[in-house]
C-alpha cells in the first residue's frame, strides 16, 4: 500500500494503527469487521458504484 501512495511502510502502520484505535478496534480484521458491519447497518453499499457515489448524508453525489 505504501509503495502505491508512495509513502513509507511506517507512514502506512501510524495511519492503520490510528484509525484502529479511533474504531475501537485491536486488529485490521476487526477494522474491516466494524465496516461491514456500519454499512450493513446503514443499508447503503459496502463499495458503492461510481455512479452512486453518496455525499454521507444519504443524499447521492451532484454532477
């Protein structure tokens, strides 16, 4: 992942280990668990389509 933003490994490790811990989550599998599980929740896409991109409030995005 680093390599592809060109960032260091390190960088990539400080960003994941602090969205971990703002999740509330130990594990980068809990990560992806707590994900599906609040898109699940919020009834929208787990990956949404280009054109159904959302603005976050349910609304979809404008052209």
């Amino acid at each position: 992942m680093g390599r592809r933003l060109a960032v260091s490994s390190r960088t990539v490790d400080d960003h994941l280990r602090a969205a971990c811990l703002r999740l509330g989550v130990r594990t980068r599998v809990q990560a992806v668990a707590w994900l599906v599980r609040t898109t699940a929740d919020a009834g929208g896409p787990l990956f949404p389509t280009a054109g159904s991109r959302s603005q976050g409030d349910g609304s979809k995005a404008r052209p």
